[in-house]
C-alpha cells in the first residue's frame, strides 16, 4: 500500500475451481474453472493496478454498496453526510475509502475457504458507528464459490455488501453476447446520474426483461445497463436469482443468493489502459458484474427494503457464484 503496508494474496482450490484472493478490499483477484482456460473474472494479474485503474474489479462493496443520492442520510431523524465519491454528488460503494479499498485480516484458511475480517471506524467516510464485518469466501463441490458476509454494529447505521466481480465467460472482448436470465418481474429505473427514481417499474415490455434468456446486448443497446432487478421485496432464503451462459465457450454460471437485489452492470464504462488476466484488453462491455444487495438508495425510499442495521442485530449475506462447463 502507499504507506507501507503489506498486502496478502490467498490461493485457494476447491472441486473444480482455482482462486486467487488479495486482502486489500477482499478482492477476487483470480478465478478459474477446470477445463476451461480464460479466467472467470476481470482482474489484474499484479497489485499496483488496483490502486488507481480498478473500477471495483473482484471487490467487497460496503458498507454501504451501490448510490445513496446526495451523499445524504438520516437514521432515527438524525442525520449524516457521506463522503461524495460519485459525481461529487452522491455516495458511491460506501465512499473515496471504503471497505472495497482497504486491507483486511485474514483470520483463518484452508486449502478451499477463508476468513476475512475489518473494522470500520465510527464516522468513517461520515457513516455513523463502529462495523465489524467479515467475508467467509470457499469453493465448494460442483464448482461452486461460497460467499458469506456478517457485520455488527455498536450504533444504528447502514449496511448492505455486494460481491463486485466482474463475469467474461469466455475471454472474449465483450460479453454482449451472454445469455443472461433474472428471476425478477420488477426492475428499478434511475435518472441520469444512475440514482433509482422511486419507481418500481414491471420488465415486461422493457429491454430489461430477462425473465427468458437473452444476449446482454439488447439491453446494452439502449444505454448503459446499471439498475437493479427486484428479486424479492426483503432478505429471504438462498435461491437463484440469475443465470449467465456463454455460447462460445459453453461455460455457464448461477447466481443464487438471499438477498432482495440483483445490481447487473454490463461494464459500459469500462477503459483500462493496463492489460487483465492472460493479457485480456479491458474496453467497454469486457465484464459483467452480477451483485447481491439490497436496493440501491434504498434509505430514500420507504417502499424499498431496509439497509439499516441496529445494535444487537447481525447483518448476514448468503451468495453462491455456480460455474459449469458444458461438455456434451
């Protein structure tokens, strides 16, 4: 880091999966699939990269992920000003340093899991209270990456992780010719500062209706894609919320996960003049990210579901990324 800290990388394989973690911003720096050569996921193959051209690639989003419109809070009628990193106008994956940009500890590993710990101080990039999170990351049987993050808090306060790695399941360009299917009848629209509405508008008739697979391109091709698909109206049990499938490779992935959110972000914006993993060139479209949460600018909206987290509570997130390599 730029003050002398050491960051760690972590090597784990699982049932048909390699990985390669860094504990700076808990990132996924690394994913591979047995049989299949290309990584799974953007990413740089050295450090230094992370530090001024990574757009979030492989990080844990928080504490607060996603846009809060105006940087602006208010819990039990008190109120707080976020760090503006978006725009200089509104709040951004928990603001300038966030969790997605700091190291962590690593309290326990195997050869297939570990355990990631921090602290968020109280007032940290203006969030009230102390938040204690960890990210329990293992590959399991049938090529599955197992996330579970918790967090506890000593003040009331806002917390809501996202997973933001971004999928190419082929090593191709771009992935406009995924095949992308959302469990969702509702999707959230935003304005041109990507901050929802407040409308929660059906898919039906839109070009964000995945409900039946399609290519990515047919929503690319009217703007940028970064909205959130309404999966459930609050936390429930693990259940699948997406499915991506490559037609060149064969190579498909499950998202399933317990929360009410599913963040799709086709890397419109991406324009990195470093070289990724296997030397990929990151343009427009290279990835697409696919990211548990609860709804973005959700404090702003009463219709939306909760990201406050109280004293005594436990915030607990259940995700599970599920790669699969067709071979007949």
């Amino acid at each position: 880091m730029p003050d002398g800290k050491e960051v760690g990388r972590i090597f784990l394989k699982g049932d048909g999966l390699t990985a390669s973690f860094l504990t700076y911003g808990t990132v996924l720096q690394d994913l591979r699939l047995d049989g299949h050569a290309a990584p799974l996921v953007l990413g740089f193959e050295s450090f230094a990269p992370y530090l001024t051209k990574s757009p979030y690639f492989g990080a844990t989003a928080g504490r607060c992920a996603n846009r809060i419109r105006d940087g602006h809070l208010q819990i039990d009628g008190k109120s707080f000003q976020l760090d503006r990193n978006f725009l200089n106008k509104h709040a951004l994956h928990g603001g300038t340093v966030s969790m997605g940009k700091r190291c962590s500890e690593v309290r326990d590993r195997s050869e297939n899991s570990a355990i990631f710990t921090i602290t968020l101080k109280d007032g940290e990039m203006g969030y009230p209270g102390v938040l204690k999170a960890e990210a329990r990351f293992a590959l399991l049987p049938g090529g599955v990456l197992n996330i579970v993050y918790t967090a506890t808090t000593d003040a009331p306060t806002v917390c809501n992780l996202a997973h933001h790695s971004y999928f190419n399941l082929d090593g191709g360009a771009t992935i406009l010719n995924h095949d992308l299917k959302v469990f969702a009848d509702h999707y959230l629209p935003v304005d041109e500062e990507l901050i929802p509405t407040g409308e929660i508008r059906p898919v039906a008739g839109t070009a964000f209706d995945f409900r039946q697979p399609a290519p990515v391109s047919r929503a690319s091709a009217t703007g940028i894609v970064d909205h959130n698909f309404c999966t459930a109206k609050e936390r429930t049990e693990l259940r699948e919320v997406a499915r991506l499938r490559s037609r060149a490779s064969r190579v498909s992935l499950t998202c399933s996960s317990t929360e009410p959110g599913l963040q799709v972000y086709d890397g419109a914006k991406i324009n990195i003049d470093h070289p990724g993993l296997a030397g990929l060139k990151m343009g427009a479209h290279a990835g697409l990210a696919l990211e548990p949460q609860i709804w973005p600018d959700a404090v702003h909206h009463a219709g939306f579901p909760s990201p406050v987290l109280r004293p005594g509570e436990t915030y607990r997130q259940h995700t599970q990324y599920t790669f699969e390599l067709e071979t007949s």
